[in-house]
C-alpha cells in the first residue's frame, strides 16, 4: 500500500525536480503512521534520499542557496542511512546494493571518501556473489566517479571500461552517457 501523499509527490517529481525531498519530512512521517511492510518504508527512505541527493547537485548561486544544499544533502544522508538499515533487516540483497552505491554517491559529494569506498566495497561483494551484471555496471560507475573526484584519474579510467564492458554485454545501455 502506498500512501497517496507520497504517490502525489512521485508525480510532482517528474514535473519539478526535488519536490520529493521539499515535503519530505511530512511524508516521512506520513509513512510511519501508517501500516507498511518493513520494505516498503525502507524503500520509500531509499527514494527520498535519492531524491535529496538530485537535489542537492542543483548550482547554487548564492551563500544561502548552498547553506539550504548542504542541509539537503544531510537529510537525503539520513534518509539513506536508514534506508540502507531497513534493507539490511528486510535482507533483500538486490535493493541493498542499489541502496550502498546510492549512499557512496552522498559520501562522494561529503568527501568522505572512506566512507564511500566501504559502501562500494560491500555493494561489490554482494552484486559478485549474486551475479548482478547491472549493479556492477553500476558500481563501476560510481568507483569511476569516486576515484576521479580523488584525482586518480587512472583507475576511474578502469572502472569506465569495465562499466562500458557490461554495458555491452548485458544491453544496459541506459547507462551509455554515464561513461
């Protein structure tokens, strides 16, 4: 079951980029009162905190618009913190993954590289195991972006090719303009 204020929100995404995580907290809370599977708040989590962190890469072009980015992209962190603990208790591996690479991407923005490296870390042993040929794409592509905002721009080089790779073997080429 969704709840519509949510659902209302997802379509205003498509129209207004970031009108997701704007009313976020009303339907964080929403979604606590109400009765939902630990996977449905888990994922709902998952996709405000995405949202946030789109929203947080908007050009800021005063010292107050970056203040309200910053405090953007701690709330889309939070979100996916606990997104990515609800899905670890729920035990889904395959949303996990996209959760962890998610989640590096916020760390990436933060600077924490360490942070972002463990997340990505932890996303590949688990898309290895699984055999998930388009979370690794996806994990190559967020270690490119992790090692090229780190300057090693060698090994983002690699993680391009092996990511352009699997978008050739797998047809996942809604990824093309990503490499």
């Amino acid at each position: 079951m969704v709840d519509l204020r949510y659902d209302k929100l997802i379509k205003s995404f498509l129209g207004v980029q970031g009108a997701i995580f704007q009313k976020s907290p009303l339907v964080a809370e929403g979604i606590k009162s109400t009765v939902l599977g630990l996977l449905d708040v888990a994922l709902d989590q998952f996709y405000l905190g995405r949202a946030g962190l789109l929203s947080a890469l908007e050009k800021t072009p005063s010292p107050s618009a970056a203040q309200k980015q910053r405090d953007r992209l701690s709330r889309a962190m939070n979100l996916l913190d606990q997104a990515v603990e609800g899905l670890r208790k729920y035990g889904d591996q395959n949303y996990l993954v996209t959760a962890l690479i998610k989640r590096a991407a916020g760390f990436s923005l933060l600077e924490e590289y360490a942070k972002a490296r463990d997340d990505l870390s932890e996303a590949l042993d688990i898309a290895e195991l699984g055999s998930m040929k388009l979370h690794l794409c996806d994990y190559h592509l967020e270690a490119g972006r992790l090692c090229r905002a780190q300057d090693n721009d060698t090994e983002a080089a690699e993680h391009f090719q092996t990511a352009k790779k699997l978008i050739e073997e797998t047809g996942y080429h809604r990824r093309d303009s990503e490499i």
